[in-house]
C-alpha cells in the first residue's frame, strides 16, 4: 500500500512546562546555545551525549543533535520510559504533550532535514534524504504499532530502534509549522488553552485523538 505523504505527520513530545518556551521563539536543537535555566529535560542524558557525537550520515559536517528531532510514531517506548522511570527521570504522563507538525509543510520549506530507519542515536541506524524513498526506508509497521515489546507477536528484535525513526530538522522550527497540540486529559488541555491564550495563540489542541497517543 503506497504511503500518502500527505497524511505524515511529525510528532516531537514536550514535557508542558518547556511549552510556553516553545511557542514563544519555536524549536530550537540541542546545540543552538539556547540555555533557559527553566528548560526541563526528558531524555536520557546518556542518550543525548552519544547524540552529541552521532554524525548525521547524509550531511557528515553535522551531528545529531544539531536537529530538532520529530517521531513518525505515537506511545512510544520513548513516552512509556519517561513514565515509568525507566533510565530517564519519571514524569507524569500528562505532563507529555505533543506538538505536531506536518510532513509535507517542512519538506516543501527552505528548512534542512532528513529522516532515519530508527533511533538516530544507533550505530546501526541509516539516514536519509530523499523524500521519495521513504515508504521503503522507514518500516511503518513498527511505526504503527504499538506491540514493541522484545516478545512481540512477530519476535522483531529491532522493532524498539525501528518505532524510534526519527524526521531531524536543522537548527530551528518557526512556531507556524506546529498545527496541533495533543494532551491526555481535559485538565491538560486547560492548562494548554491559558498558555495559547497569553500568546494570542489559536493552535488546535486534541484530547488524546482516537485514544491513541498515550498508554491508558
């Protein structure tokens, strides 16, 4: 079944403290020299340092995180990790939210990009550039599932990598190319609306579309 580019959409979890930061100035990757005492981290720091010397394989003068890095992919192992406390500092889920974008709207910018077959911190993970190959390059099955255990019904030891594919964007993403904001609950939506409000804000915010996005 052929991919509809056009219904790709980028997913990039925030923890809702970092969400006034972000659509105050829009995303910034990790090496652009922002430094808010404010800015809460969720990631494993181990990660984020092999992140620091990962080189991005289809622009080799740059690394990892001189991306901001999207998921194709919803309740990930990466979200259930951050609830669990499982190698990361454990945070409540509703304090994740999403800011989503769309494939198409970046892809057709001046904005840099490329997007990888997994986890972009692996050794073993590839990187690519052309749009075209990315029904072949990026296994949608492990996207779209959300039975990524090491056990998993077809017993792929590579599904967690795979679920982790990863869309990079240089440097920055202006603010206008975040079309939703997804949160658990209601109480989460509020909290989002007050944020939206004090900056005059009218991006859509989503309760947990189709009871997909976080592990209940």
């Amino acid at each position: 079944m052929a991919i509809d580019l056009e219904k790709i959409n980028l997913y990039r979890i925030i923890p809702i403290q970092n969400l006034d930061q972000n659509l105050r100035h829009g995303l910034y990757c990790k090496n652009a020299g922002r430094n808010d005492p404010d800015f809460v981290t969720i990631g494993s720091q181990d990660v984020i340092t092999r992140r620091d010397r990962a080189i991005v394989k289809c622009f080799p003068d740059t690394v990892v995180n001189d991306y901001v890095p999207f998921y194709f992919s919803v309740r990930t192992p990466m979200l259930y990790n951050i609830i669990t406390g499982h190698g990361v500092p454990s945070r409540p889920q509703g304090d994740i939210i999403y800011l989503c974008c769309r494939l198409t709207d970046i892809t057709s910018s001046e904005l840099q990009w490329c997007y990888t077959n997994g986890n972009a911190a692996s050794a073993i993970t590839k990187f690519y550039k052309k749009l075209e190959n990315i029904q072949n390059k990026v296994d949608w099955h492990s996207i779209n599932t959300t039975d990524f255990r090491d056990e998993n019904a077809d017993g792929d030891e590579d599904r967690v990598r795979k679920k982790h594919a990863e869309f990079l964007v240089k440097e920055h993403v202006p603010v206008e190319y975040v079309k939703a904001i997804v949160v658990l609950n209601e109480e989460k939506r509020d909290e989002v609306l007050v944020i939206l409000e004090k900056l005059n804000s009218t991006i859509p915010v989503l309760i947990n579309p189709k009871q997909k996005f976080y592990f209940l």
